[in-house]
C-alpha cells in the first residue's frame, strides 16, 4: 500500500499541472482578444503613416490581427520600420530534426504541429538497451504577439534491456513539457537572430519514467544566415535533472549545427552537441554528432530524416529518427 509521503507529492502535482494547462488555455484565449479588440478599435489595414506611429508594427503583416506589434521583442539598432520574425511567405522554420532549436517563433495565431520517431542503442558493459520515442509530439502556437510562442510537448518511449540477468521492458509517457519561446532579436549583419525559451517539465508522465517534480530550464539560440547556402546557429541550456529518486542535479547543454540549402525544396545539416551534468555523482559529460536531411513538401510542411552517434563512452551509440512538420496558418 503506499504511503502518505508517496501520494501527496503526486497530488500536488497534478493540481500543478492544472494550473499550468489553465494558465496556457487563458494565454491562448487572451492572444484572440487582444487580436479581436485591435480589431475593433483600429479597424482595418492603416495607411502606411499609421503603421509605425511609435516604431511598432510590420506594414506586410497585418492579416490576422497581426498589427500594433514587431516581430522581435527588441531590434540591434533603432530603424524606421521593425523587422525580423516569423515570415509566413516563406516555408516554414522548424525546431526538428536537430538538437538546436530554430531562433524564430511561429507567429501570433499560428500553429506548428512537429513529430516523430526516434530509435537509440547503446550496447555498454554487456548491458545492450534501446529506447523507441514514438511520436514525439511538439505544439507550437502563436500567442500575444509575433514574438512569444506557447510549446507543448509530450514523448512516449518504450524501452528494452538486456544483459546476462535477463531481460527487462519499460514503457509510458514521459512528463509533459511546457514552454514559451520569445523572439528577442532580428539577424542585422554579424548580430545574430536569437530567441529565449523558458521552459519546464511538470510531473504527469507514467510511473518510472516521471521525476514527479517540475525541473524547470532555460534555452538561449542564436543563428545567423550567412548566405542562400550556409545557416549557423549554436544553443546553451540550463535545465534541471532527476536522474533518480535520490539524484537531483542540474545540467547544461551546448550545441552548434550548420545548415545547407542544397535545392530549392531539400536541405541539409551537421550538428555537435554535449550534455554536461553539474554537482552530479556519478553522471558524466555525454557528446554526439548527427545530421540529416529535410525536405519540404510544401511551404507548410516539411519531411525529415537523421542519425547521430555518440563520440565518448557516457553516450548512446547510435539513434536515428524521421518526422514531419505541418504548419496551419
């Protein structure tokens, strides 16, 4: 029977995870309001001198109640007209299939629906486990502004291992992810693009896969478009681990990927990236490189494919996954 000590915290949880989902579902609604209400009280598209009569605004982006905000929270220099954001002429911009996340937001009331399957093996020790992360699934919706995005995320994994004691099976949901990226500046030459993503993990996953705690973190991206061909942008995370009921540490993450642009509709990147536990016992720094290919579909959706080895002992051999991305302006 479990104890008093077991349940509260998971009822606690829950009740956590509630007001979160509130809190999402009431920013959600409000991006309508305010979008109705600038509706209502600026009526119609402006002139062109009533579009930045205090610097705010994008003149090309006022279908859908786009209006009275830029599309970055701040701009490198203090210009006519703001600029940057999400560009919903363009194909879509996604966070998969890499490790480092894009450094453009969706756009105010626009959804991104990316999800996927990845397989990973690491055969260490005589113990050979493998884990199959089915789905994959990662909201991102456009709320407020064109700079802020509300993200959720929720991974099922099945797992398997095996060693000369037998055999063992693992499987649920892991616990949901939530999360806000901000667009924080526009590219301007050897400035970079870069977006801030606050984010947290809430406990609602499946018992054994759940650290039944919120473990909160930070992601800051920056990229920059060198030319047609070339994209670089590099990431750096804080997070919160529970590696075990008695292992609470903290880790950071560091990656840096380029990207190719080898036809108009196919794409390309490499990536390295690391994983580095701090004030963990026994965890050690885990590195990997991958890369793979993407191709778009249409403007709004997008194929992908990848693989990635690990390039020290603390990490995975091997994984490798394909998704696909669908954008709903």
């Amino acid at each position: 029977m479990p104890n008093k000590k077991t349940k509260s915290p998971k009822r606690m949880a829950r009740h956590k995870l509630c007001a979160c989902i509130a809190l999402l579902v009431f920013l959600a609604i409000s991006s309508q309001v305010v979008a109705a209400a600038d509706d209502d009280l600026f009526g119609g598209a402006p002139s062109a001198s009533e579009t930045n009569p205090a610097g705010f605004g994008q003149p090309d982006e006022w279908r859908r109640g786009r209006r009275r905000f830029p599309g970055t929270l701040f701009q490198w220099t203090d210009r006519a007209e703001p600029h940057g954001g999400p560009d919903l002429s363009e194909p879509l911009v996604t966070d998969r299939p890499d490790f480092t996340e894009a450094s453009s937001t969706v756009g105010l009331g626009v959804a991104q629906l990316e999800f996927g399957y990845t397989y990973a093996l690491n055969n260490d020790g005589g113990v050979r486990d493998e884990a199959h992360s089915v789905g994959e699934p990662l909201l991102r919706y456009g709320i407020i502004a064109d700079w802020l995005e509300l993200r959720i995320g929720v991974f099922p994994i099945l797992s398997n291992s095996k060693s000369a004691a037998g055999r063992s099976r693992n499987s649920g949901v892991e616990d949901l992810y939530l999360g806000l990226k901000l667009g924080i500046t526009p590219q301007e030459g050897v400035l970079p693009e870069m977006a801030l993503i606050p984010q947290m993990t809430v406990p609602s996953g499946t018992d054994g896969l759940s650290a039944d705690a919120v473990s909160p973190g930070v992601n800051w991206i920056y990229a920059w478009e060198i030319n047609d061909f070339l994209f670089t942008a590099g990431s750096s995370q804080f997070n919160a681990v529970l590696a075990s009921a008695t292992n609470h540490h903290s880790e950071f993450a560091q990656s840096w990927t380029a990207a190719y642009t080898l036809t108009e509709k196919l794409g390309a990147y490499t990536e390295w990236y690391g994983l580095f536990p701090i004030n963990a016992a026994s965890a050690k720094p885990q590195h990997y490189f991958n890369g793979g290919f993407t191709y778009l579909l249409t403007n709004d959706m997008q194929f992908d494919i990848r693989a990635g080895v690990g390039l020290n002992n603390a990490a995975d051999d091997f994984f490798v996954g394909t998704g696909l991305s669908v954008r709903l302006p």
